[in-house]
C-alpha cells in the first residue's frame, strides 16, 4: 500500500505522537516529573516502567499513585491463576533502592490482600504462647532460617525456595520500623488464614481490575477466535465508555504509526468523541489479544508484536468487508480510505479483527486437508534430524506450522528468520499463500 500524505497531520496521528512521547527517557527528563507520571493512566505507566526496566525506573516508580502500582502489580505478578510472589520482589527490589522507609511504604500501598498473599506464601507465622512449634535441629544445613519479630509476639519462618532478590525477612524488618501496629496485624492474619483462600480472594478483586483495563478472562478472550457476526451492530456508541484506558500506551502507539489501511481510515475521523472512542476499542482489542494469546505484558518486545498481529488482522478485516460491498476497490486510493473510515464507525473493533481471523480460516482448512494425504504428513512428521538441511524446505514447514496454530499466521518468508510469524494483513497475501500450500502438495505429491 502506498504512503498516503492524509495521515500526517491528523488527530490520530497527533494523539499516537503524544504517546510516543511519553516514554521513559522522555519522561525522566521531564521538568515536572511527578506532575507528568501523574497525568500518566495505569497502563500506560506501567508499560513506559516494562520498556525501561526496573532498575533505570526508580524516578517514575517513586512516583507512582496506589492505583498506578496496584495495575503494575496486577499485569506483572499472576500467572493466569497463580500469583508469583517472585514478581513481586523484583518490584520491591526497586524500591528497597530508595531506602527502608520507601520500601515500606510503597507495600503498604499494595492492595491489602496482595501483603497478606505475599507474606503467606514466603513466610510461616508462630505465636509462640499458643502454637505447636516444630523444633529445629541446629545441625540439619537445609533447616529454613527463622527470626522473631521486632515486638517479640511472632516468630518467622521462611517458607518459600524462590530465589527471592530482598529476603522477606528484610521486607518485614522495614515494615515494623514503618508501621509496627500495621505490620503486627498483617502477620496475625497470615497466621490463621489459610494461603489458598487468600490467593482466591485476591484473585477475583485483581480480575475485576484487569476487566476494568480491557484484560478480559481467557474465555471471554477466545471470543476474539472465532467466526465474526455477519450483521454490524445496530447501534454504536459515539463516546469512550467510563474506564481506566482511554489512551493509546506508547508500546502500543509504534506499530500504530505505520501506513495501513485502519491508520488510512482512523485519519480521516476527525470527531474528537469516535477518535477517542475507536483508540480505546483499540487498546481493548490489543488487551484481549494478549489474553487470547496467552502472552505476560512484561515482554514488551513480544507485546509489541501483538499489537502489529491485532492491527494487521483488522487491516485484514476491513479489507474483507471493502472487497464484499466494492470488489473493484483499490486499496491505494482514497476510496479505500474513505470506506474504512465508514466501517471503523459502523463495527466493533473486535468484530473487525474477527473478520480478518475469519478470512485465514480457509487456509488452516487447507492445510488439515492436506496432512490427510500419506505423503504430505510423512513430510512434515519427518524428525529433525532426518530432515532436509535446504533453507527452502525449512521455510515451508515453518510456513505450516504457523498456520496450524489457533491464529493461522504467515511465517517462512526470511531466510534470515525462518520462524518469524506475522499477521496476514491484506487479502493478496492470503491469497499468495493458498498458491504456496498448493504448490507445496504438488511438489510433495511428486515425490
């Protein structure tokens, strides 16, 4: 497709350029740090914290609010069900940097059954007067070390075989110097609340908060895997809906900027309310793909290359939609531009990425069919070793293999990278690859 000079000075194009500018370096700069990390949403902060790394992060996390830390939390320290109480050290690494006092304070600032989670699963609470202590013998080396607490009431021991960067023992010692009555309440708890039914517990209010920014739950996500409406909604929305996400994060604005057909028709909506709309069902579709994917958001690398799967798919959508009311279209003029500007305001843009799933289906189709052929599966159930050392032959196992996955993806095409995935982004695309997948039964026929 090529350049279109309509996208370079548009709301969209304005609103992705703030965005970019966001960024960490760019941030640390800033005059008035705390004033712009404020102005920052959860998400993004979170991500502009990812992209940097925690150790170059310590100004902005000094400044986080509760609600910035409590997203930075719940994105980075669960895995689907289970919380990693290992996650959570790196983030409390950080802050111990700035001293015990903002190490303190910046676990308290957590969610409170986050501390209880965090506690119950690295540390094991006696009251002394009251609990059968298990004794100790000294000359065991694996014995797991204990310490009482500063006020005498508690003794700990550690429980977890995480290789934790800040000992919990450490974290506790800052929490009593901070808060000795809090810290006091905290271990009394631990002590007679069993770790599954605080794990439970803070598992639904952290997915209520995720709900919230667009991380729908796995199931409601696989939603995004499957056949698109053929009716377009019969109402839309023309505002953003009240939530957290309302911008685009930096990680996600890159991919964004490039020239496409969804970039095309996003700068020709110049409504302040459906611009603000349309990015925020754009964040949403991102959020939920990484769910669909089942990816963790701290590989910022690996969350930008969802972002380009979610745009591409879309473009993929639009196209399919464009080709079925216009098949004369051309997608290199302002026509196409002006039709996608039509329907980004008439669907969802889940239902758009749905139709561009859609329109690979066939291809995963054909590939199932044709590995019902002797010759076909033989070839590519061959062993590693045994296989060919031609670089083309390993650009077409890779070229299957992707579209066997739950979102057919075209890879194979780099010789240089022969795994690489992408999204089919555009109908001629889809249509080269059903030449490769007949070809390559023809050729394997042959043999």
């Amino acid at each position: 497709m090529t350049d279109n000079t309509i996208i370079e000075l548009t709301p969209f194009r304005a609103d992705l350029t703030r965005a970019l500018a966001r960024r960490g370096e760019r941030l640390l700069a800033a005059t008035h740090l705390a004033d712009e990390v404020a102005a920052l949403e959860p998400l993004e902060a979170y991500y502009i914290v990812r992209e940097m790394g925690l150790g170059q992060s310590l100004p902005i996390l000094l400044q986080l609010s509760e609600e910035q830390l409590e997203a930075c939390v719940d994105l980075d320290c669960w895995s689907r069900h289970d919380f990693a109480a290992d996650s959570l050290d790196e983030w409390l690494t950080a802050f111990s940097l700035a001293g015990p006092e903002t190490l303190a304070k910046s676990f308290f600032s957590l969610d409170y059954v986050v501390q209880l989670l965090f506690l119950a699963q690295t540390v094991t609470v006696y009251d002394p007067d009251m609990d059968d202590v298990p004794p100790q013998d000294n000359e065991e080396e694996n014995e797991p070390a204990r310490a009482m607490t500063p006020d005498g009431f508690y003794l700990l021991e550690l429980k977890t075989e995480l290789a934790l960067k800040i000992h919990p023992f450490t974290v506790l010692d800052a929490l009593y110097q901070y808060d000795l009555s809090a810290s006091h309440q905290l271990l009394s708890e631990v002590r007679v609340d069993l770790p599954m039914q605080i794990e439970e517990e803070a598992l639904r209010f952290r997915n209520g908060r995720m709900e919230d920014i667009g991380f729908v739950t796995p199931d409601e996500a696989d939603v995004f895997f499957s056949r698109p409406t053929t009716h377009q909604p019969l109402s839309r929305p023309q505002k953003p809906t009240d939530s957290p996400v309302t911008r685009v994060p930096s990680v996600y604005a890159g991919p964004l900027t490039e020239s496409t057909l969804l970039q095309q028709g996003l700068a020709l909506i110049t409504d302040h309310e459906c611009l603000a709309r349309l990015e925020q069902e754009i964040v949403w579709a991102i959020n939920s793909a990484i769910i669909a994917y089942g990816e963790k958001t701290k590989d910022t690398k690996q969350i930008t290359d969802i972002a380009e799967r979610v745009r591409d798919t879309i473009c993929l959508g639009l196209e399919a939609l464009i080709a079925k009311q216009d098949p004369d279209c051309l997608l290199d003029n302002a026509k196409a531009a002006g039709k996608a500007a039509e329907l980004l305001e008439a669907w969802y843009m889940s239902d758009l990425f749905r139709h561009g799933f859609a329109a690979t289906h066939g291809l995963q189709q054909e590939v199932r069919q044709a590995l019902r052929e002797p010759q076909f599966r033989a070839w590519y159930d061959l062993p590693d070793a045994e296989q060919s050392d031609e670089s083309g032959d390993r650009l077409e196992r890779a070229f299957v293999a992707a579209l066997l996955g739950r979102h057919p993806l075209r890879s194979g095409f780099d010789l240089a990278h022969p795994e690489e995935v992408k999204a089919f982004a555009c109908l001629a695309d889809v249509d080269v690859a059903h030449l490769r997948i007949k070809r390559l039964i023809q050729q394997l026929g042959q043999k």
